[in-house]
C-alpha cells in the first residue's frame, strides 16, 4: 500500500514512526505540509520521494492508495473532500469533525466516493484495550453497567488546539472522542447512545473553551459510559480505563506508570508523550507507538483496504462519537440531561430490559449469597410475589 501524508507535525510524525517500525510492508511515499521547508524535512526524515504544498496535488498522484489525514480538525472536512475527489481511501485522525454535522458530511463524502474512511482512534487498537475488549465480548464481565475512561494531561502542544473555532472546543472535543469511543466499544456500538449530562469548566487557561470537564452518557440498554477529561492535569498523560460488569471488572492504565522506571539527573532527551519533566524520577514507555495502538491501528485499516473489509473504527464510529460530543456542549450549558440527535442510526433499537433476575427456587429470587468469616453462608433473597426479602443461614 502507497500511502500520502497530509500534515507533518506531531501526529504525522507519530504514524510515519509507526508506519515505517519493523519492517512493515506499507510504503509511505509523499507528504503534504502548507510550509514547504517542513514538507521537505518530513520527506528526508522520512525517506519519501514526494512532498509538496499543494494538498490536492499530493492527493490525487497516481502512484498513491490511500491519505491520512493529520492536519488541525478545521482542515479535516476539505482533506477528505480532496481524498473523495481523487477517489482515494481515506484515514482520518480524531476528532473526526469539529462537530457532527461536519462529521455526516464527511461520512457522505467517503460512502458517496465509495471509498473507505477510516477513523484513527488508535486508543481503542492500544494491546491492553483490544485483549479487553475480547474478554468483555466473549462474556467475562457479563453484562457491561458502566464503561469509564479517562485522558488527562497538561495540555496540548500547538496554538491552534486552544483556539476553539479552529477546534471545535477544548478538552471534550479533543480527548473526549477517545473517551467516548472507549466506553462505546466496551457497551457495545449496537446500542444507541440516548443522553447526555456534561460539567464542563475553563479552571486554569486563559481560553473560551473548557480545560476540564466530566461527562455521563447513557445508553439505550441502560448501561453509562462515563469520560474524565482534562488539559489542566500534572505530571504527564493519564490515560485510564475502568468497565463494571454484572460478573466481573476490567481496570486498564495504558501509559502512566506501567512498570518502567527511571532516575535521571537530567542529562537525557526525550521521555514519553507529554511527560513534564527529564529528571527526577520518571516514567518513560517502552514501544510508545504499539502502546498507543498505532501500530495495531494500522495493521487494521490496510487489512481492511485490502480485504474490502470494515476496519474497527470508521468514519461512522466518528460521526457517532462527535453526536455524543456536540450533546456534551450543550448539557454543559443547559445543566441538564440532553438528548444525542443522530439523523442516520443504524445500530439497534432495543431499549433498557431492565435488572437481569436470577431465580433462586419457585418462590424467590436471589439478591445476592455471602460467605462470611466464620465459614457459613449467608443467602439473601425476595419473594417473587410479595417483594418481602429475608435472609437464609446455610451450610456448604
Ligand atoms: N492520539 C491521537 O490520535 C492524536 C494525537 C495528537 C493529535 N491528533 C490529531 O491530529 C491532528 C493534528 O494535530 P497535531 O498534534 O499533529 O498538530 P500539529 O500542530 O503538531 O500539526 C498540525 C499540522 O498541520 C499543519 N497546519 C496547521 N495549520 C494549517 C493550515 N491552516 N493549513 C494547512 N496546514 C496547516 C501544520 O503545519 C502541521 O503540519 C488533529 O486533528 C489532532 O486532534 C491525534
């Protein structure tokens, strides 16, 4: 696969970094940046026999398979106009839209151009997430009641981040959609996504948009996904995950202080994403783009470029997330539980079956058993019909 870049800042440098790790198969070839003595940096760094300042130009080359897309999110919408235009496939980088209008339009641009729009939301594809993931579909948790996840850091590294028109908003829009997305994956994208109740607050930065904000989003089986997001955190980028089942849990931390650990004086470079410091003690990453999951993120959508398969992550999941983030707003403002308005769900329609009961015997149910210290057994229960609960000792 022959792959564009569009963007060479930080981003692009993380996915050509994982592009051109261990020896992958898939070619990046040519880069677009709007400065032309950054696009020919990023080609010798790179290695690529193209680069230029004119975005179409390096869309429509025909030696080109797909574009991805790593530019600021006002851009988004005209680069995957461009993709549609030279009939290329597309990946597009989070947030998909600054909002989900401009989200739908990208969907009908890529479905109307009959190419594949992949969405690059690397953390649902980190390995920690994916072997999760799987325990939570093969039913090890049973049946998932709240999904919680978690990114904060100090705050993001370019100007246009904190400019909320170029952004479409602050720390919801920015780290929110790989909140969302996490807890929509572990609830399960079948089920539709209903409200919205978000507190939202600009607590440190001089800026319009929110530094810091929570939100809760409830789901039509009942379930909660709930984010924590912030630009306002110290010590470096946390990135936690947290899945309540009625038959178990999954706590994840993907980043911050997993098992590697470093004295420094300060002497060195570079230490993780984010991390404020390079002396003291510190916490660097192993293999920061496999344990961000752009490595496993690509693997997916070249797969599915060729297979003509659905990757993980597509246009639509990002369409949907940027719903649910719009409904955020507006909850922030109103105080109040808001509706998420998606014009095109294709997901399913059951609504909340209510608690799951577990009959105990024809006459009740069972609440719950308890073994306490002594060794015995404790059951209590409720009367199918009266509603009284008791409690029963038995032996075992
Ligand atoms: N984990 C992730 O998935 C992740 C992490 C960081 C950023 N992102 C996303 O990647 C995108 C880019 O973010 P970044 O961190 O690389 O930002 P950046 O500022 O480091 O790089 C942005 C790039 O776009 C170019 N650019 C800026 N304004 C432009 C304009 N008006 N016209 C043309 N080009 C312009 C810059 O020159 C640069 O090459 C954003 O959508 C951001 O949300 C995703």
């Amino acid at each position: 696969m022959n792959i564009a870049m569009l963007g060479s800042g930080f981003i692009a440098r993380f996915y050509a970094d994982s592009l051109k790790a261990q020896r992958a198969k898939d070619n990046l070839v040519s880069v677009y940046s709007r400065n032309i003595e950054k696009a020919r940096k990023f080609a010798d760094d790179y290695n690529l026999s193209f680069y230029s300042d004119n975005m179409e130009e390096v869309c429509s080359r025909e030696d080109v398979d797909a574009v991805i897309i790593s530019l600021p999110n006002n851009l988004h919408k005209a680069a995957v106009a461009a993709c549609a235009k030279a009939k290329k496939h597309v990946l597009c980088t989070k947030p998909l839209g600054r909002n989900a209008a401009e989200a739908k339009r990208m969907l009908d641009l890529v479905e109307g151009a009959g190419i594949m729009g992949g969405y690059l939301e690397d953390l649902c594809y980190t390995p920690k997430y994916l072997k999760s993931l799987k325990s939570v579909k093969d039913g090890s948790i049973g049946k998932v009641l709240l999904a919680k996840s978690r990114e904060a850091h100090p705050g993001p590294h370019s100007d246009w981040f904190w400019d909320h028109e170029q952004s479409g908003g602050g720390a919801i829009v920015d780290l929110g959609c790989h909140c969302i997305e996490i807890a929509r994956g572990f609830i399960g994208k079948d089920v539709r996504p209903v409200e919205v109740m978000c507190w939202a607050a600009t607590q440190v930065h001089p800026i319009k948009a929110e530094d810091n904000a929570i939100g809760l989003v409830k789901y039509a089986n009942g379930a909660l996904g709930q984010f924590e997001v912030s630009w306002c955190f110290r010590g470096g980028m946390d990135l936690r995950d947290e899945v309540m089942g009625t038959e178990g849990t999954i706590w994840l931390n993907n980043f911050l202080r997993t098992g590697f650990e470093m004295f420094s004086t300060g002497k060195g470079g570079y230490i993780a994403e984010k991390a404020e410091s390079s002396s003291g003690w510190l916490f660097p990453v192993g293999d920061e783009v496999h344990e961000l999951g752009y490595t496993n993120m690509f693997t997916d959508m070249f797969n599915c470029i060729e297979n003509k398969s659905e990757p993980m992550e597509t246009f639509y999941d990002g369409y949907i997330v940027n719903a649910i983030i719009d409904a955020a707003y507006q909850s922030s403002k109103s105080g109040k539980w808001e509706p998420v308005q998606i014009d095109d769900w294709r997901g399913s329609n059951d609504a909340d079956s209510g608690p799951a009961t577990t009959s105990y015997d024809d006459t009740y149910y069972l609440i719950k058993k308890e073994i306490l210290h002594s060794g015995e057994y404790k059951l209590i229960l409720k009367h199918k019909v009266t509603g009284e609960v008791v409690v029963r000792d038995i032996k075992e």
